[in-house]
C-alpha cells in the first residue's frame, strides 16, 4: 500500500513538474491584435504549458517579449525557475514564417518544452485591394510595418481553383502589400499554426 502511494505521489509530482505558466506577451511596435494571438499559439503548440494564473505556483513561467525593428521580428523569452530568472532566450526572424520555425526549434534549446506536431500547408494568399498596379514579387507587412511574408511571386487571379487564404481592405506601394490590424493578425495566426505562403494572387475591388 505504501509502495502504491509512493508511485502515486511521483506521478502527481512529474505531472505538476511539466506545467509551464505563459503570461501575457509584451508587444513592441506591433499590432495589438497579435497579442492573444501570439499567447493562445504558445500555450497550443506545446503540450506542457497553459494560461498563467496568478494564484496557482508553476515550476516554470515565461514572460514573452515581441518586438519588431525595420520589419524583423525580435523575441525574447525570460525563463523562471520558481519565481526566479533562470535564463533569458532571444533571437531574430526575417519575417513571420521564419519566426514560425524558429519557435518550433525552440525544444532544442528549452529541453523543458514538450512540442506538438504539426504539418507545414502550403496554400496562396488572395489579396482584395483598390490599387491598380503591382509588382511580380510581394511583400506582406501590417501597418506597423513588420514582414507576414518575405518576397514572393504575384499576379492577377484570373479565376484559378487553388487553396487560399483571404485577406481584404489591402493597400499596395509599389512592393510591399500592407494589411490593417485585423487582416494582418489573420495572416499572421495562420503562419504560426504553420500555414505557407507559395504565391500571391491578386483581386482589384475597383
């Protein structure tokens, strides 16, 4: 009997030991409507984390740090250990699905992070917008400037049937299609989830 509640106790312990609290990001110089995205995404893509709530003790709690700086994304993770910094993780993304990976490598350098699998979709993304002209390749950034999607080819819909994603009220200068908050969040909680962009095509609203 002892031997069973001994085994039960090591059990309880290893399960709590797995739990991480995430608190809520710190957004710098992006829209505020990444936030909960970027919150709900962490606690999703690893199995061993949750929502932090203040009146529960967690072995481990992340504090996220986002910023972007002429179009990069910067993030920080600040790591405690029972209430104490252990370790502050950082690095640099080219542009949202580079940051994508990247926290999908994390595992490799937090051992304590469980991840859950995911697929790469690749998909197009179908731009409705008022501009009338366009370059061969696009870029995709919020009005605040950060890179959803790095250079890549664009053109007219002409009516194809292909897998899309749609975002609407787009602004285009020259190269660059620029997404209000709510478009761009879009885009950019389906990069996250690890949806990619192989095309842009292009649908004039005028």
């Amino acid at each position: 009997m002892i031997y069973i509640f001994v085994i039960l106790s090591f059990w309880v312990l290893q399960t709590f030991a797995g739990e991480i609290g995430i608190k809520k990001p710190v957004l710098r110089n992006l829209p505020s409507e990444y936030s909960p995205i970027f919150h709900t995404f962490l606690i999703d893509n690893f199995e061993n984390t949750e929502k932090f709530n203040s009146k529960k003790k967690y072995p481990y709690t992340v504090k996220p740090y986002l910023s972007s700086i002429a179009g990069n994304y910067n993030l920080c993770l600040d790591i405690y250990k029972n209430r104490n910094i252990d370790r502050i993780i950082c690095f640099s993304s080219k542009d949202a699905q580079d940051l994508s990976r990247k926290i999908d490598a994390l595992p490799e350098k937090i051992k304590l992070l469980s991840p859950i699998k995911k697929t790469e979709k690749y998909v197009y993304l179908k731009v409705l917008t008022f501009s009338k002209k366009f370059s061969s390749k696009l870029k995709v950034t919020s009005q605040n400037g950060d890179i959803l999607i790095n250079y890549t080819s664009a053109k007219e819909f002409k009516g194809e049937n292909v897998e899309h994603i749609t975002v609407g009220n787009a602004l285009i200068n020259i190269d660059t299609v620029i997404l209000n908050g709510a478009e761009s969040s879009k885009v950019f909680d389906y990069i996250l989830r690890g949806y990619r962009f192989k095309g842009i095509l292009i649908i004039k609203t005028y």
